[in-house]
C-alpha cells in the first residue's frame, strides 16, 4: 500500500494546516515543476471553497411551467482562482445523496446553515480537492434539492448530467438559488471533467458519455448500467418483479413524488412485465451510442455482481472498442462493491493517476501499462495488456450424452442424443452445481474430463439451445461451472465478497465536518468444490424478437442463443469445464406462468466460449484425459444466495 496516501487520523488533521502553508509558499508552477508527473496536496482543503448552484436542464420534466434546475454542490481549492489557474472538476451525479446514501457506510450530504455543504460522501473531495481538482456532486433531477421527475436513465437524467458539464465548459445557465437567484459562471474551471460513480451513478456517466458532450474527457463507470433493458430482462426473462416506476418512488424526493405521477405512469407503460423491447428501452440504451463517446472509460465491475449483472459491462466493452475508445478495466471476484472496498490502496494510487493523465495532462505513463487488472484469486491480481487478450478465440464446444441421464460430456465434437429437464423454480444455479455429477430431473449438465493445462475463458460467451416445450411459455438458463476445489469470495454473502471491520485509514484530508477517514475491510471468503462463474437467462418466447414475446406451441422445437454474463476466469489443470441447462434460477429470474418440461436436442445445442488459444488451447487442455464421468457426489458450494436488490444501490 503506498505510503503518501494513507494517514491515520491525527496525521489527517496536522497534514492540513501543512497544506495551507504549503500552498502559501509554493506556487502551482513550482509544485508542478517539482513533480511533473503527479499531483500533490498542496491545497487547504480546510479552506476551500463550498458553494451551490441551480444549473438549468432546459426541460419541464414536472410540468410545472418552469424549466428545472438541478443542484450541483462544489468544493474547490480556494488558491488556485486567487492566483489565476483554472482547474479541473471530477463529478459524481448521483440519487443518492439524500435518500440512500454512497459507499460503504451510506453517507449521506450535509449542509450548514447557510445551505453549503459540509459533508461530501466518499473519498473523491478530501483527496483531490488538495491536489488541484474541484469536486461537484450533482443531485439528478427529481431527487434531493433538484427539480424535475426521476426518470430513470432517461433524457431527464441524462440531461440534467450533461447540463452540469455544459455549465462548466460556459454553454449552459446556472444561478445561486432553486427558484431564482443570481446567474453564475464557472470561470474557476477549464472545464475538464472527469465523472465518477457507482452503480447508478456509474451508469449515468456511461450515459452523459454516450451524448458525446464536449469537456468531458473520462468516466469511471464502476458496477454501472449500459443499458437498463438488460438491468430489469434477460432477453425476455424478468430479472426482477418490480419496474423503473418503483425505483423513481425509491429515490425521489417528497416534492417530486407530489408532482411526478404522469412520469411514473410513463415508464410502468413502458416497461411492460412482458419483457418486450419498448421505446423505453431504446430512450435508456447507451450501447447503441458507443459511436458518440469521446471520454476515455475507466470500467470497474465485479464478476459475480448480480445486482448490476456483468453483461453490462461485457457490451459496453466491445461497443467501446469498436469504436477505438481508449479503455481501462479492473474486473474483481466480488459482487456489487467497490473497488475502494476491497482493494483500497491500489485502487486511490490508480484513480489518482488516471485523474492527473486525463484531467491534468500528465505524462505518468499509465496510458502504457496493462489495460486490464483482473482478481484471480482473493486478493491476487493479474495483468493482462489488452482484454480479452491476443489470442483469445470463440470457440465452440458441443455437449453429448453420457452414461447417466442428464449428466454428459462436453468436447469439440458434435453429438447428436436428447436430453429432458423440467423446470423447478424452487432451485437455482447453486443447486444445479452441487448436483452437477448426479441425475436430477431439473437440469442437464455436460462436463469436460479434468484438464491436463489451464484453461482460460476471457470475454462473453453465447450458448444456444434447441427445446421442445411441454406448455406455451418456458424460460432456459445456462451457466458455466469450474468443477474442483478453490477458494474465493463469498459473494453470496450480504457483504457480497467483503466483511467490513472497525478500523479506519483516512485518505486526503479531513474536517470537522467530513472525515477522510474510512472502515477498513477484508475479503470475506468460502472454500467451494465448484463456482459458477458466468450465467444468461432468456425467455423462450422471445426467440424471434425481443420485441415482441409469443405463446409457444408445445411439442415444436425453438432454437435461442443466450447471451451469458462477461467473465475473465482460468479452469486449473485437474478441474473440469461444465454447462449447464436448466429452466428458472431461483432468485435471479422470475419463474413463466406454467412449469414445462423441456426435452433438450444436442445437436443443435453448444456454447461458443471465449477460448485463449482458442480450439487448439482446448484440445491440449484435454488431451491424455480420462474421458470418463465422476461418481455421483455432492458438491460444495455457496449454497444460499444472497437475494440482489432491486435498486442498483451506490
């Protein structure tokens, strides 16, 4: 852990009046000058600047007659505007900031009497506003002190976001109060901007990025949304049985759930329970704009998030790429958690100098280092300099009937043979796997024989499956097992890989007011005999359109390709690679309206993998293997799910 920026809590308070001396004596040329390659704290964050505007969205969400403004509190470095230098501003536009709380201990903002906030949540002002950025938490529109509805990662949003970056870059309106008030400029900006956040903050990053606005010159969207079709449906199968109208009821403040009915009615319209894509779903794609963004991306997520499930990060990924966006990656073995919370140190150091090369220009040469930081194992970390790295190939391999039913082989050869699973809503992937060598009604699985050499599979992969239908709607699963024994995080603990300790370290400095002083945490961590590392769910009703599900016909076969989650995950020499088919996951899909039984053709069923090394990777990795099954055995695992939330929480 790097040492200048972790203080215990008397060296916080002490660092500051040192700041304050610092930055009286030492000008930004020669700070600059001595330390070209990085920032340094030579600001007073004790002393600097606390102010709110009201900036104008230019729309009437509400339809109150007004157009809205929403509310941006700053805290900046007092010193640089005395000395003419304009700085830079990192941004977290959030709706959390009074009903929910961010990170890990829910901080909320708060205000002194005059209406200037006193505490900002997390870390990001008390460590960069000393070392020359500004910091500007934005409430979204219909939360908090802003006006307008909540309208959940739509134009409002997305608007009131990007309205706060034009203001800053001098193409919008801002004044110093909600209602009225004195016009204000940001003439102690350049205008750089670099928005932060998690989850749904994270997500409307991704989308003010997607508007191609000018000034904004990075994001860092961790465990955040690409698209919110694919927060709420699987291709058709429903995530969760609730609808963005909930969530705008979750988060609003008391003056907009008094005036924003007709929005809320909007989007339960939209979004029908039928999975179908509707024109709310297109309204809050970001994907589709991948072609605007000029922001770097710095994307953060968790492999075994099922809150914001990693599919968003996967498309988002290569929709990036394709359009030759410069991009970084970190990829954990938790859940839905941030990247401050399980690897603190590294994280504050790396942000840190993202900030100082995006924002300030510096060439620290982290634009040369491995694009991608992946966890392997609790607490153990690898690099790789492109993601999916070179020779990573999609692969296809095909599943075959064994010696028992439901349990075959899986290998490069295709295989005809049949297979029949009735849907149980009552288990789920965790069950399936712990059964995953044992004839059970409710799933088929397909197993490698233990591998001879490491197997890595890097990126998305895509499983598509032929069923026949005993009844007229039906919903499928596949997930991809690692068969053998490991350690890793408990990410269906509450804490969803993490356990939060009592101690504290401080990073930046500190107030009266807003303590830069956090709880420490462990990785929280389970020995298992399998893990399910990356799952797609569908509707078998949607196999034509997503636009449009239909009854099926029992007795005709459907074929669908399933999208399965993003992952980076290396199957050790001895273990085996398993598929398995099933109907509902219990507790990450919501069950059809009957209970079919689904009779599974092989030959038209395989799952394209992202392979490195590719077939010829595969064929060494099995070669001089024992081809046959396992006993029937029981299988450790996390055998109870910690249920994801129904709000992408920050």
């Amino acid at each position: 852990m790097p040492t200048r920026t972790r203080f215990t809590t008397w060296r916080t308070l002490a660092t500051a009046a040192v700041a304050v001396l610092t930055a009286a004596l030492l000008t930004p040329a020669a700070a600059h000058a001595a330390s070209p390659r990085e920032s340094r704290p030579v600001y007073s964050y004790a002393g600097a600047v606390r102010e709110s505007v009201w900036v104008d969205t230019g729309l009437d969400g509400d339809g109150d007659g007004r157009t809205d403004r929403v509310a941006a509190d700053i805290v900046r470095p007092a010193e640089p505007a005395r000395q003419g230098r304009k700085v830079p501003v990192i941004m977290d536009a959030s709706p959390y900031y009074s009903c929910c709380g961010r990170g890990n201990e829910s901080q909320l903002k708060t205000y002194d009497a005059s209406g200037h906030v006193v505490q900002m949540p997390l870390f990001y002002d008390n460590y960069f506003v000393p070392r020359g950025y500004a910091f500007v938490g934005v409430d979204l529109t219909g939360t908090s002190r802003s006006d307008g509805c909540v309208d959940v990662g739509g134009r409002s949003e997305i608007r009131s976001a990007k309205a706060v970056v034009d203001w800053l870059n001098g193409r919008a309106r801002a004044y110093t109060g909600r209602t009225g008030g004195t016009p204000v400029t940001a003439g102690w900006t350049n205008g750089r901007t670099g928005m932060i956040g998690k989850s749904w903050d994270g997500t409307i990053a991704n989308g003010v990025a997607a508007t191609g606005v000018r000034g904004l010159r990075t994001i860092v969207p961790i465990s955040a949304i690409s698209s919110w079709y694919d927060y709420y449906f699987a291709q058709g199968a429903p995530l969760y049985d609730g609808g963005p109208d909930e969530l705008a009821g979750y988060v609003e403040s008391d003056d907009a759930r008094a005036r924003c009915a007709a929005v809320h009615k909007r989007l339960a319209d939209g979004s029908p329970r039928s999975g179908d894509w509707t024109p709310l779903w297109t309204e809050r794609d970001y994907v589709k704009d991948a072609a605007e963004v000029r922001a770097s991306v710095f994307v953060v997520h968790g492999m075994q998030d099922l809150n914001v499930r990693t599919k968003n990060f996967g498309q988002w990924w290569d929709a990036l790429a394709r359009h030759g966006v410069e991009r970084k990656i970190w990829l954990s073995q938790t859940g839905h958690v941030d990247p401050f919370d399980y690897r603190r140190g590294a994280w504050v150091d790396t942000l840190h100098r993202w900030f100082d090369h995006e924002l300030l220009g510096y060439d620290n040469g982290i634009d040369r280092e491995p694009t991608a930081d992946v966890e392997r194992h609790p607490g153990q970390w690898v690099t790789s300099r492109t993601w999916p790295p070179p020779g990573t190939r999609a692969t296809t391999l095909h599943p075959a009937p064994g010696t028992r039913a439901g349990v075959g082989t899986l290998g490069l050869r295709p295989a005809a043979g049949t297979e029949i699973l009735t849907d149980d809503p009552k288990l789920g992937e965790t069950d399936w796997a712990a059964h995953l060598t044992t004839s059970t009604p409710e799933k088929a699985g397909f197993l490698t024989a233990p591998l001879t050499r490491d197997l890595r599979l890097s990126g998305s992969s895509r499983v598509t499956v032929t069923a026949t239908p005993s009844t007229a709607s039906a919903h499928l699963t596949a997930v991809l097992v690692d068969l053998g024994p490991a350690t890793i995080r408990d990410y269906a603990d509450g804490g969803e890989g993490i356990t939060t300790l009592t101690d504290r370290t401080c990073w930046g400095e500190s107030t009266a007011g807003d303590s830069a002083c956090f709880k420490e945490t462990e990785a929280r961590t389970a020995a298992v005999e399998h893990t399910v590392f990356s799952r797609g769910w569908a509707d078998l009703g949607h196999h034509a359109s997503l636009g449009k599900g239909v009854p099926l016909i029992p007795g005709r076969a459907y074929t669908m390709t399933l999208d399965l989650a993003a992952t980076d995950h290396v199957v050790p020499k001895g273990h085996r690679l398993a598929l398995i088919v099933a109907g509902t996951d219990k507790d990450l899909i919501d069950p059809p309206s009957t209970r079919p039984t689904l009779r599974l053709a092989l030959s038209g069923t395989g799952a394209r993998l992202p392979l490195v090394g590719g077939a010829a990777a595969f064929a060494r990795a099995t070669s001089g293997s024992t081809s046959g099954l396992p006993a029937p055995a029981v299988l450790d695992g996390l055998r109870t799910h910690h249920a994801p939330g129904h709000v992408p929480a920050g």
